[in-house]
C-alpha cells in the first residue's frame, strides 16, 4: 500500500489529502505533520489521517509531499533529507523553489516541482507539473496520476513554472477579484445582494463553460456578444479605455516576476 506523506496541512495540503482519499486507488496510507496542533487534530478527525512530526512522515513514505511557504523550504528539506527513501518521489509545489534546488539535497529522489491552484479543493484545479533532472519517467507519471485526483495536469518545461505560477497558480484570484467588482456593481445598480451573486456566479460558469466547449478563441466569442453601438460594447469600451488587458499582462507578468524572486529568497 502506497504511504504519502504530506508536509503542510493547509488548504492545499487538505485539498491533497481529500483528493487522494476519493481517488487514488487502492487507497493510500496518508501521514500528515502539521505544526499547528490544532490543525493537526481537525485533519486526524476529518481524515482519518496520521499524524507525525516531518522526519518520522518520511520515513518509508513512497511519496513526500511538499506543502509550505518558500520561505520554509530550505529548513524543512535539511530537517528530512536524511530520511526520504531512495527512489521516492518528493513533489514540491513552493512557488519559485526550482528542482535543482531540491536534488541537491535528495540526489537518491525523485523531484517534481508542482504548481496547483485552489480549483483543486473541489478537483478542478489545474497542476502545473515539471520533472527534475534525476526524476524518472516512471515517477513523473506516477506524480501525474496523484495530481490529477483534484483536477487536470499540464506537464511543462521547469522554465515556464514561474508562468504556471502567475497564470493558474494566482489565477483564481483574478477571477474573484473580477467578480467581487462585478457584484458591487450589480448592487450598485440596485440589485439585491443574493440576486448579485447568483447572477454573477452563474454568468462566469456559463461563460467559461462555453469558451471550454468551443473551438473559438476569446476574442472571437466576445465579438458574438459585442453588438456595435450596444449595451456590451459601452462596457468594453470603458475597459479598453482604462487599458484593462494591458493591466492584466502587467499583473501576470508581476506574480511571473515574484515567483522568480521567490527563488533566491
């Protein structure tokens, strides 16, 4: 039976280990090491999850997943690089921690860098996955199979995770942040607020199933929708006017930059 250990029991962690449970078959044996005590207990009830300090995680785990602030992951991989097995695959999903970074310290590992966004706590992420140098092609298939548990996979060069990172990574903030103004618009124009939500909420489902469904580009879609002289095109042209597209390639190039930053922290 496959052991994975899970270092980071946050909304991802969580959202990891609940994916795993649903999904990968036969069910795993998950050994979960969360500081936070309180954490740690909710995730043992919830779960049915073991519970250990990150050295003993590790010890005979098939899998190690790495589930911490980059700030963190430094310090946590020299506290357990004594005890991840030979051969086991070690994901790791810190933003801006490259995999050369990790193999300098688990040469015996396999390291695939991961990035997932939060889609993934109801299985519709999207994961961004890189192999390292040493990893196998086994592993990186083995990494592929867990990870699409909470959603779909896309195998990348490592050069481009920092694109993952501000593209997918970050993205559902971006959706939010644009349905938070659209909501606020909405009342604003006198809609009740449950009604705001609704209408809001539904019109991005529709709208981004359909852009999934159809062989047409962005563009050509909001074409169909942007009569010349309408309703839709007097709101377009207020957000062309405040360059929108433009601020949005400034602010996925930002998280890009951070993300790279992140690196040498």
């Amino acid at each position: 039976m496959t052991r994975i250990a899970v270092l980071g029991g946050g909304v991802m962690g969580e959202a990891l280990i609940d994916g795993f449970q649903r999904r990968v078959t036969p069910k795993p044996v998950i050994v979960v090491a969360e500081k936070r005590v309180e954490r740690a207990a909710e995730l043992a009830d919830r779960h049915g999850v073991v519970i250990a300090d990150p050295v003993e995680a590790c010890a005979g785990a098939d899998v190690v997943i790495l589930v911490v602030k980059p700030q963190d992951i430094r310090g946590l991989v020299a506290d357990i690089a004594p005890s991840v097995e030979a051969g086991a695959l070690v994901i790791s999903i810190a933003a801006g921690i490259t995999t050369a970074l990790l193999e300098a310290s688990m040469p015996l590992a396999n390291i695939v860098r991961a990035m997932p966004n939060t889609p993934a706590r109801i299985e519709s992420g999207v994961t961004g996955i890189s192999a390292g140098a040493l990893c196998g092609t086994q592993a990186l298939e083995r990494a592929r199979l867990l990870l699409s548990s909470v959603g779909v996979v896309v195998e990348v060069p490592e050069g481009l995770q920092d694109a993952v990172t501000a593209v997918s990574g970050s993205g559902p903030a971006y959706l939010f942040y644009l349905a938070e103004a659209m909501m606020a618009g909405a009342v604003e124009l006198g809609m009740p607020a449950d009604t705001a939500r609704t209408s809001v909420v539904h019109t991005l489902l529709g709208a981004a199933r359909l852009l999934e469904a159809s062989e047409e580009e962005p563009a050509s879609l909001r074409a169909k929708v942007t009569s010349p002289g309408g309703t839709t095109a007097a709101a377009i042209a207020v957000l062309d006017s405040h360059g929108v597209q433009q601020i949005m390639r400034g602010a996925i190039e930002a998280a890009r930059d951070r993300s790279r930053e992140l690196a040498g922290a």
